[in-house]
C-alpha cells in the first residue's frame, strides 16, 4: 500500500509562495511520475473554503510538521493538464513576470477548468432526418420548418449551429412531433482528417514578388525557429502572406496560430480565412461562453483545431502539433494584458516558437520600436512589403495649419471644403478624433472653475445626449450641474470637442450625408459594431466619425479622404512612446484612405505644423519616421535600448504608498550593493504617477532600468521575497510591471 505523499501546491493567490499538502494514500495510483502539472483540491484559508490548485513538486520534506499539513481534497486530472512545454513556458513567464505561479497557471486555462471541471467534451444535442427522402409537401406552407428539415437533409447538426442559423426549438419541436427529425446526443468530433484531406478551398490571387519573397523565406523553413518581422504598408497584402504561409503549414498537417488584437473588430477577416480553408478553424475570444471556452481549448490541444484564431490570451492554447504562430498588427497596445499577471502576448508567443521550435511571423505596417529595432539588428529576419497591389496607391497627406483659422467644432474650413469635394463625388469621408463624449470639459464662465472627478486627478467628460458627467478614468458618473461650484454661476459652458459634439456639427454642416459615429458609447451592444460596418459598406453612411476604433484593419473602398482632427496632444506628452503611438495612429488611420481603385487624401490638423516629427511622418511616412524616433531613443537609453521594470503602490493615504516604495528602494540598492550590479541598474523615484490620483487612490511608482534584461530579473527575484516579508507592503496595493507599456 502506498505511503501519502507530500505535494507542493500553486494557487491562484497573490502570494509569491506555494503550500505543502499531503496526498492520501487512497489518491495515489501507479503512475506517480506524472503527479506534476495534474490539478487537485484544496482547502485553503479559514472554514472550509476549497480551492482549485496544481501540483508543482513533491518534496521529501516540508518546514512545516507533517501532521500540520492538511490533505488534497481531490486529485482532478489522470495526467498533467498541459502539455510539457507549455507547462515549462507558464513557468517561465511566472519568473519572467514576477507573477505567482498558481495564478499564471489558471490564468492560461479556460474557466471550467479554474473551476475544477473535468478536461473532457460534453456531449451535444444533435439533429438529424428520420427519412431524408420523406415528402416534404405537406411542410410547403410551414416555411422555417422547411428551411430546418433542408439544412439537416445536408447534414447532421448540433443544436447550438441550427439556432445560430435562425432555427427555433419550436420549429425543431413542430418537426420532431410530425416525425421528420429526431434528436440525439454526441461528442463533437475529434476526428483529425482534416489533417489530410484537400484544405484550400479558394483560389489564391497571383502574389507579388514581395508576397511571395515573404512567403517563402517562411514556408522554406518549417519546422525551424526563426522570428520573422513582415513590415509591410496597410493594404500591402499581408493577410494574404499569411494565408499562404497557413497554406503550407496546414498542408504537413500542422495546427496554425492567428493572434490578433480584437476579434469583433475584424470580421472580414476572420471570413477570410473562412473562405479560404476547408479546415476546422475556431475563435477564441472573450465573448464564448465557458462551455464554448473549454471545447475550443480541447480542440486544439487534441488536434482537431487546424486554426485558432484568438486575441492576447489564445497564446496560452495548447497543441498538439503546432507549425506556426502569426501575430497580425504586432504594434497593438492589447498584447499587453494591463493588469494582475501583465504578459505580454508577443513576446510570450515569441519565447513559445523558441521553444517548440517553429517559425513566427509578427505583422504590421507600424511595427513597434521593439520589434523593428530587433529586425535592423539582425535578430529578427526583417521581411517589407512596400507597395499596395494593382491600382491602389498610397494617398496623398497634408498638413492643416490651425493657427488663426476660425473652426466649427474643431472643423478647419479647408477641412469643410475638402470633404464637400469628396462627398460630391460620392465617396466617403472618415474623421478621426480620439475622444468620446460632447466636451472634455465643463467649465464656468465667470470664475474658470472645471468640473473634476472627485476621485481622480482628471476632468468629467460633458456626455450631452445622455445629460450626465462622466469620468473616463474611474467611470464614476454625476449629474450636470446647474450652478458653479465656487461661484455659483450658471454660466457653465463646455469646452473642447468630443465626437458627440462633432457628430451633431457635422448633421448639421452636411443635412444630406448621413453621417455615423464609432465609440464605445455606441457600439456597447452586441452585433452593433457589425451592422455599422454592414452599413458603411453598403453606403448608407457618407461620414464616418469615430475614435481609435475606426484605426483598425478594415477595409472600406469608397473612402477617399481622412481627417484627423486632433492630435496635438500627443506631441507634448512626458510619456516617452507617445510619439510612437501617433505615429502608428497617423499611419493606420490613413492607412484607410484609397485602398481599392480610387486615389486617398489623408490631412491632419495641427497648431504646429513645424513640429520634426509630424513633418517625417507626413512627408516620409512611418518607416523613415520609426528609425529616426529609434536614435532618438538611443541616445536617451530608453527602450528597446533599455530594459524597464514598475513596482506600483497605491493607497488612499498618499504617504503610505510612498513609503512603500521607498523601503523597496532600499532593497534594490543593498541587492545591487551585494552583487555588485549598482552601476550597472538605475532606480528612479518614487514619483507620482501621471495621475497621481484616481479613483480615489494615491498612486506612485519605482523606476527600475538596466540595458541588461536579466539583472533586472535576477534583482526583482531576489527582492520580491523581501517585499512580501515588509509590513508596510500590507497597506497598500503594489505591483510589479516588466517591461511596462504604460506609466
Ligand atoms: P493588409 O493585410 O496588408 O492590410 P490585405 O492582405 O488585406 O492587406 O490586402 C489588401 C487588399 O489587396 C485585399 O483586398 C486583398 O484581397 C488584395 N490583395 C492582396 N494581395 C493581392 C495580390 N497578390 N493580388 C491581388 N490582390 C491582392
Ligand atoms: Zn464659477
Ligand atoms: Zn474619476
């Protein structure tokens, strides 16, 4: 009979530690070896609380007494839930993040299995014809049944893809009663004949030579590491370098990997993708429920998935025989999960590649400094698509001088001049202003007062249609006031221009094209993004009017001029990439202008038509602009020349935050001291953050900076114990950020 065991357990709790437990003697079966990486059963913390964990080690002995140690409730898996390398990966990055490992490991898991679920299919109700030959007639007059009894004389259906094709359990019903159809229950497919049957369904446009170039130094190389960066112009084709390389991939039978940053934003897509292969592909986003979570997961760790196409968290899929992973607009800021474990997905799936030893293709027209910086230096092989296919050519930009000109809600004439020009031609016109909202502010006439969130260090946004102040930084909400609060005035005015204002402005200038707004106040609900799109295609909107949201990836040929309305902001900024960031703005904004038949005109509007960098960006364009910001970055050591790590601390009383990170700094000091590293690492601060307040809370920051990654790794590592142990650190909440993206 076999003796219990100890094991060491990772949880999902915000504790840089892992607990012992003892695993009863009637759990453990044969094959010990595999204990690791299997989930079990605990309690945990005061009653009788269970929690989900996995199994991380089995040491001989415990510092703490052996009758101490509580016992595994249950062991959930038969084997380790994920495969080797992914498990070794998670790891990884749990040391690389300075993330406990416990809540990595859930974090990279659908939620039934957080939740202690079985990692096996459930079965599906299934639909199929008694008598596919049966008499139909007497359904003539009974239209949606006939339609269903039509769909399942093809095939067989599970319930969930009948209702998703507008079938009703009514009908269903109606047909079961007349003895057309039956049910019956099934586990879905895990066939792998996708593996090897005839995959391309769709003809594939002839490629340019730079397409294929791009295609070939890939496919060339399968079964092979290597990162490549394809920098390639909007509307190059590299979507269909993509579909190529799938092609080749899918064809060894080997299971591909889409990340992109937003799925609801690119349906077309998606659909292309669809079209083109004949092949099991599934979408792994936010919006599938937990069943649907877990069996995508399941598909592709058993191989029945030829493709996932998902966003940031779809890298921690497991597969069975992985060919390739592509990373599409790679510069997006939605690789960067932003809080509690803050991976980031491109770099992570990049290490992934490394590691299984398979090609990796990062895309955009806007490549992040990071990855370019890693192609002028070799380490990435550096592929450029530099022109748009057939006839569509790169637009034409201009600066608008603002200085002295009267404007219309932020409306220069020359811009109101220029879209009348476009819009009699029939074509249509998107505005670009990245502001939601009537006004940015509400202020008093008489004595200046601004309406400010009474949590945060910022102003309520003027919200007209729904008459209410809202904040974007802590989303408290306020009533509009009618009185000053200082002076009692009534004489409270907006000011500033939001896209609610601009839009009731532009109805106004332009009765007879119609024009439609793209924000998050709008496009909330389900689908209504979608049937925007639907809408802009078919024309029934001349004016496009929205934020970063229209920036992204799609495709509308009849647009021929974009505006931007205002961008100075980012020019004066103290964050350090927020010129990168209107650079990639500008670029796909305009990226949008002209990409079929028809010529672009892109303007931007400006108070400061002198300023260098706006200047490179109109007349020479992204990637002229992208190597001269780099020396720029160069010569100040800041990344990618540098590499940064944040320890955050917020509290409501500001100098307990600060205090925090003062210790903390101390820490660092005496560790660089020990190893002698001082000159070597540089540790900034504390400072405020940006927005020294919000929601309520006081916020500060500790820089931590070295040109080598690893120091700041091994001295994070080191300290972190010592941070854990600080009962100052119990105030407040802190956190660490590698390689942040946001200050
Ligand atoms: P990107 O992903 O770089 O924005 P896409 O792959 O979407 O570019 O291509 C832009 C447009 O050009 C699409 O309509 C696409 O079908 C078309 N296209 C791409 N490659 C070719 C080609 N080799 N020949 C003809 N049309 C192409
Ligand atoms: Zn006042
Ligand atoms: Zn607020």
């Amino acid at each position: 009979m076999a003796k219990e065991l100890i094991c060491r357990v990772a949880l999902a709790v915000p504790l840089h530690k892992q607990f012992d437990y003892l695993l009863p003697a009637h759990l453990i079966s044969e094959n010990q070896h595999s204990l690791i990486g299997r989930r079990v059963i605990v309690p945990f913390g005061g009653g009788y609380r269970k929690q989900v964990g996995v199994i991380t080690g089995l040491p001989e002995t415990s510092d703490y007494a052996i009758d101490k140690l509580k016992a595994i409730n249950d062991l959930l898996d038969h084997q380790p839930l994920l495969s080797d390398s992914l498990y070794q990966l998670l790891n990884w990055a749990s040391v690389y993040y300075q993330h406990p490992f416990g809540d990595v490991f859930q974090q990279a898991i659908p939620t039934l299995l957080r939740k202690g679920k079985p990692a096996t299919f459930n079965s599906k109700e299934y639909w199929q014809c008694i008598d596919k030959q049966m008499d139909t007639a007497p359904l003539s007059r009974a239209k949606k049944q006939l339609a269903a009894f039509d769909l399942l004389v093809k095939q067989d259906l599970p319930y969930e893809t009948l209702k998703q094709r507008g079938v009703s359990r009514t009908t269903l019903n109606s047909l079961q009663e007349k003895h057309y159809i039956r049910s019956y229950q099934q586990l879905p497919s895990t066939n792998l004949t996708w593996a090897e049957t005839t995959q391309t369904i769709e003809e594939t446009p002839q490629l340019s030579t730079e397409q294929a170039l791009a295609v070939t130094s890939v496919t060339q190389q399968l079964n092979h590491f290597k990162c490549y960066l394809l920098e390639g112009i909007t509307g190059s084709g590299k979507t269909e370098v993509y579909l190529n390389i799938l092609k080749a991939v899918l064809a060894e039978g080997q299971q591909a990997l889409v990340v992109v940053p937003e799925i609801g934003l690119t349906p077309q897509t998606i659909k292309r993708f669809q079209a083109r292969f004949d092949v099991p592909i599934y979408l792994k986003h936010s919006a599938l429920n937990e069943q649907q979570q877990l069996e995508t997961w399941l598909h592709a760790q058993q191989g029945s998935a030829a493709i996932i196409i998902g966003t940031r968290s779809a890298i921690f899929s497991d597969f069975k025989n992985l060919g390739v992973i592509i990373l599409d607009e790679e510069h997006d800021a939605s690789f960067k999960q932003q809080d509690s474990f803050r991976y980031h997905a491109r770099d992570f799936a990049i290490k992934r590649a490394s590691q299984l030893n398979i090609p990796i293709l990062l895309g955009s027209a806007t490549p992040a400094f990071e990855s370019l910086n890693n192609a002028l230096m070799g380490r990435y092989h550096h592929l450029q698509l530099t022109h748009r296919p057939g006839n569509a050519r790169p637009p034409k930009n201009d600066l608008i001088n603002l200085a002295g000109l009267p404007l219309k809600s932020g409306l220069s004439p020359q811009l109101i001049t220029l879209m009348q020009q476009h819009l009699a031609k029939n074509n249509q016109v998107i505005l670009f202003l990245n502001r939601r909202g009537y006004a940015p502010v509400l202020m008093c006439h008489e004595c200046g007062w601004l309406a400010k969130c009474q949590r945060c260090d910022a102003f309520y946004t003027y919200h007209k249609s729904a008459n209410y102040l809202h904040c974007h930084h802590c989303t408290a909400t306020h009533p509009v006031p009618e009185q000053c609060h200082d002076c009692g005035s009534t004489n409270l005015n907006s000011t500033g221009v939001g896209t609610e204002q601009l839009e009731e402005t532009l109805q106004q200038l332009f009765p007879d094209h119609p024009t439609v707004r793209i924000d998050r106040d709008n496009t909330r609900k389900k689908d209504s993004f979608n049937n925007y799109l639907n809408d802009i295609n078919s024309g029934k909107y001349k004016i496009l009017l929205g934020t970063q949201m229209l920036a992204k990836g799609h495709h509308f040929p009849d647009v021929t001029l974009v505006a931007l309305v205002d961008v100075d902001g980012a020019l004066f900024s103290n964050d350090f990439r927020a010129s990168e960031r209107l650079g990639q703005l500008f670029t796909q904004v305009a990226g949008r202008a002209g990409r079929a038949e028809k010529k672009g005109q892109v303007v931007l509007q400006t108070f400061h038509p002198e300023h260098n960098l706006l200047q490179e960006l109109v007349n020479n364009g992204y990637a002229d602009f992208s190597r001269s910001a780099l020396t720029e970055r160069r010569l100040a050591q800041l990344p990618p020349f540098s590499y940064q790590a944040l320890i955050r601390a917020e509290a409501l009383n500001a100098t307990q935050a600060e205090n925090f990170l003062k210790l903390c700094k101390q820490t660092l000091n005496q560790i660089a001291d020990n190893n002698k590293v001082s000159e070597r690492i540089l540790i900034l601060g504390p400072i405020p953050a940006s927005m020294e307040r919000r929601a309520g809370k006081y916020r500060f920051q500790l820089l931590i900076q070295s040109e080598q990654r690893v120091l700041v790794t091994k001295m994070l590592n080191t300290a972190l114990a010592h941070f854990d142990k600080m009962p100052e650190g119990r105030k407040v909440r802190w956190s660490i950020d590698v390689d942040p993206i946001d200050f």
